[in-house]
C-alpha cells in the first residue's frame, strides 16, 4: 500500500503566509473516441466473428446447371474487460487541514483524469507498435506484454493480412508501386489512396476505403505538412507546386495525437467504415467511476480510488486502415 500524502509533503498548504494554492494539472484530450469505436458490453469476455458474402454471379449456357456458391467464415477476435484503477491516500490531517481548509478537493478529479490518460496511452501504442505483434507496455505498477494482432493473426500494418477465402494477401503499408512506408508528403498522400483502393472483401470483390481522416503525433513533422497540404487542397491547387490545378486527392480531417510517439508515423482511415466490426474497437463495461471514499480505522487516512473496465483491440483493419513508418523502407 502506498503512503498517504502527508503535511511533511506538502508543508505549504498549512503556511498561512501563502496565501493562495493552486492545484495544477494538465486535462488530457480526449481523442481516442475519433478513431476507436466506442460501445458498450455488459459481458466479461466477448468474441466476434463474420460471414462473408458471395463472390460475382456469371453467365449460364442454355440448360446448363447455374454455378453454385456459399459464403465463407471470418477470423474471430476475443476480448476480455481488464480493470484500470488508481488509489489516491491521503493522512487525515492533510485532508483536514490542507486539503479541504484550501479547498482543494477537487484533487480528487485527478483520479478521473488518470483514467483518460491511460486510455489515450494504451489506445496510441496500438499505432506506435502498429508493425509488431506484440508490445510491453510500461505502467506505475510494472510492465505488461500487450498483443497487436487482428483476427488473422497478423499486426495492423502489414503486407500480409490473409483473406478469408484463402485469396491473395492484402496490403495496408502506403504503398505507390516501388516504395512502402513512404515520408509523408503530396506523392504519398496519393500513395496511401493507391494503397486503399486495392482493398477488398472475403470474397476478393473490391472494397476500397475511401480516406477521409489523416492520424499522427501532435506537433510533428507531418502534422505540419499535413496542414500545408490541407491549405493547398481547399484553396483548389495542387500541393508542394506552383500549379493551379485541382489536387488529385480530397480534404481530409486530421487527428493529431498527444501520446503517439514517433513523429514519422502517420495513419489514415476511412471514417464512413469505423463500426462494430471494422478498424479499433475500444469496449467499455464500466465508465470511469469514483468509489466510495474509505477512512483506514486505524489511522483515520483517506483512501479515494477510481476505476473502469474495458477491453481495447481490433478484428479486421485491413480494410479501413493505412499507415505508414514514414523512413521509405
């Protein structure tokens, strides 16, 4: 059990010559509900799976049997409810004489906020480790080994994501024909809709995403790329050119992360896509919740906790996502 914040750690708050405290703390973004879905369970452990439709119907000769066809079975995904908690203690004298006579108890939001942070980590790795299938994670309480695999086995960014009926693999590494993980600039936003275009279903009929929405690390190179190509695009020219020709791509929004940690990394997606069975599902069970406030009997210190139960993950983003290590390799 971890000691309680006592007077002895923060003697100012009982000086009464300071005459003002301020609790000072950063409220993080919360993004990751722009490019995970979100939804609710009530169920510890969930399991999801798909059918694929048919493949394309063809010509009958006279009299001859009509060709058959059924549909196929999907990769199926798992994903179990973890909780994430955090305890703030605190000795009774700081909260009687510190914490409430400055009235400073919104500290305690802080445990709420602790949450997001978490979730805006854990979600972020995903991407950061997109071209791994497994990751440690670093937390206050030690390290964790965190799988990134899909329903095929396979990481979210790679040349290998098997299909359903067997068919040829299918690739969502920004690709234009030559290079794979292209730097980000015009040619590799037209890349990254080459890259999409070639997707398809089950069955191998196409199933191309339509990009909309550019993903990467607030503050960065491509952020600031990415936004000077946004300008030139609405402003109907061609980027990174002295052609006032119409761009060959659309707008697209831009999500710029706090906790993605690679500044060459970026990320796009089809948003019309991001639904119960498509890209990264974020699964809450229980919403971030104070507990009841506990007083130790012993020593009368305060305990105030916070917790949440989700899972996090995904089945099937070969269709929805690219992405790209932005070192043209």
């Amino acid at each position: 059990m971890p000691a309680p914040l006592t007077l002895g750690q923060a003697a100012d708050l009982v000086n009464k010559a300071i005459q003002n405290i301020w609790l000072k703390t950063s409220t993080p973004e919360e993004k990751y509900k722009s490019y995970f879905n979100f939804r609710t369970t009530t169920d510890y452990y969930e399991k999801d799976s798909s059918l694929s439709g048919l493949g394309e119907a063809d010509y009958v000769s006279e009299n001859a049997v009509i060709t058959s066809d059924i549909p196929v079975q999907g990769y199926d995904k798992s994903y179990t409810q973890e909780m994430i908690a955090k305890l703030l203690p605190i000795s009774y004298q700081m909260w009687k004489f510190g914490i409430k006579k400055r009235d400073l108890t919104n500290i305690v939001g802080e445990l709420k906020k602790a949450d997001l942070r978490k979730r805006e980590k854990l979600c972020a790795e995903l991407l950061t480790n997109g071209w791994s299938t497994s990751y440690t994670h670093t937390g206050s309480a030690g390290t964790k080994t965190i799988a990134n695999v899909g329903g095929d086995g396979v990481e979210p960014f790679s040349i290998a994501h098997t299909r359903e009926d067997g068919g040829t693999d299918m690739n969502n590494i920004v690709y234009d024909g030559t290079t794979y993980n292209m730097s980000f600039d015009y040619a590799a936003l037209k890349a990254a809709h080459l890259t999409a275009s070639k997707f398809v279903d089950p069955r191998g009929n196409p199933d191309s995403a339509n990009l909309d929405t550019l993903v990467c690390k607030k503050g960065s190179s491509v952020y600031f790329k990415a936004v000077e190509i946004l300008g030139a695009i609405k402003a109907g020219k061609i980027p990174e050119s002295f052609d006032n020709d119409a761009a060959a791509v659309p707008a697209f929004k831009i999500i710029a992360l706090d906790y993605l940690t690679n500044d060459a990394y970026w990320f796009m997606f089809d948003s019309s896509k991001m639904n119960d069975w498509n890209g990264f599902q974020f699964i809450e069970s229980e919403a971030p919740t104070l507990d009841e406030t506990h007083t130790v009997y012993k020593t009368k210190e305060i305990q105030v906790s916070e917790h949440s139960m989700f899972a996090y993950g995904f089945n099937d983003i070969a269709r929805m996502w690219v992405g790209s290590q932005g070192n043209n390799t």
